[in-house]
C-alpha cells in the first residue's frame, strides 16, 4: 500500500472530491449544512468549479481522496488577515492515522506563507469528535448561531471558532 500524500485537490480530481463529499454528508450528515440530496442535485461542472474557485487540500491514496480540508482567504484589505477552513473531513477508514492533523498543518502552513493570520471555521454543536479536534489543535469557540442547523426535526448550533496563527516574521 502507498504512503498517502498531501496535495491541492485540482479539477481533475472532480470524480474523488464529489465521492468523499457524498460519504461524509451521509457518514455526518449532522455536520454539515449541505445535504446529500443537495449534493446529488450538483453536477460535475458545479464540483469542478468549487476546486477552481477555492483551495482544497487532500490526502489521497493512490487516486482516491481520503481527507480533505477546504481553505478560502478572506478578500478585502480589512479582512486579508483571515481564512476560513470549510468541508473537513477524513473517510472515516482512515480516522485516526493523524491524516486530519497533517491536513490542518498544511493550511497553517499555507496560511503563513499568504500572510493569514487568523483561520475561523463553522463546525456544527453535534459534531463532538471535530469540537474535540478542533480545540486540541488550538481553535477557541468565539461566537454561536443557534439552531442553524435542522435535521429530521432537531436543531443544532453552529459554533464558530477561531485559530491565531503564529507568524514568522
């Protein structure tokens, strides 16, 4: 078996972006606020120009994508300190060989080198796993939506976090 490897998710990987999407809308579906009937409305060209349009860093194995992380720098002069982190996940095959830390390493790698100094994320109140994560690793809840989230009738917050990036220079 390949060692897995660290890389920008490019349009050609659309087929392996859609597929580990789909699995983690219906492996958490309560962690996000797409649903897997949202994801099979998207065609190809939707998926393709969302790799386009923003950063995602994958861990793939041979040609399989088996984590990935979503990284958009903020615009405008006022906000170009900030990113946000979106569509984490890591097939839940692979949890726990530290592939979700490597990913979070490399946008904080990528983030120093584009001079981001704070990274934010959405992550739903049902998420423990990722709530545990996430603080781990250093992210501090700073803000809460209530109830943005409704699944089969129950309600779930969205808890927005906040990770300060060391800077270099």
């Amino acid at each position: 078996m390949q060692n897995p490897v660290l890389r920008l998710i490019e349009p050609e990987d659309v087929d392996a972006y859609r597929n580990l999407y789909r699995q983690a809308l219906r492996e958490s579906a309560d962690s996000f606020e797409a649903t897997l009937e949202d994801a099979d409305a998207k065609g190809s060209e939707s998926y393709a120009l969302e790799l386009r349009q923003r950063y995602g860093f994958g861990c793939f194995q041979g040609r399989d994508l088996i984590g990935m992380v979503f990284f958009r720098p903020s615009s405008g002069g006022k906000a170009s300190h900030r990113a946000a982190l979106s569509n984490f996940y890591v097939d839940f095959r692979y949890r726990r060989q530290r592939i979700a830390y490597a990913l979070l390493e490399l946008a904080k790698e990528i983030s120093k080198l584009k001079k981001i100094q704070q990274l934010e994320l959405l992550v739903s109140s049902a998420a423990d796993r990722a709530i545990e994560f996430y603080t781990k690793a250093g992210f501090q809840q700073t803000g809460c939506i209530p109830n943005a989230i409704k699944t089969d009738g129950d309600r779930h917050d969205l808890l927005l976090m906040v990770l300060e990036i060391e800077s270099t220079g």
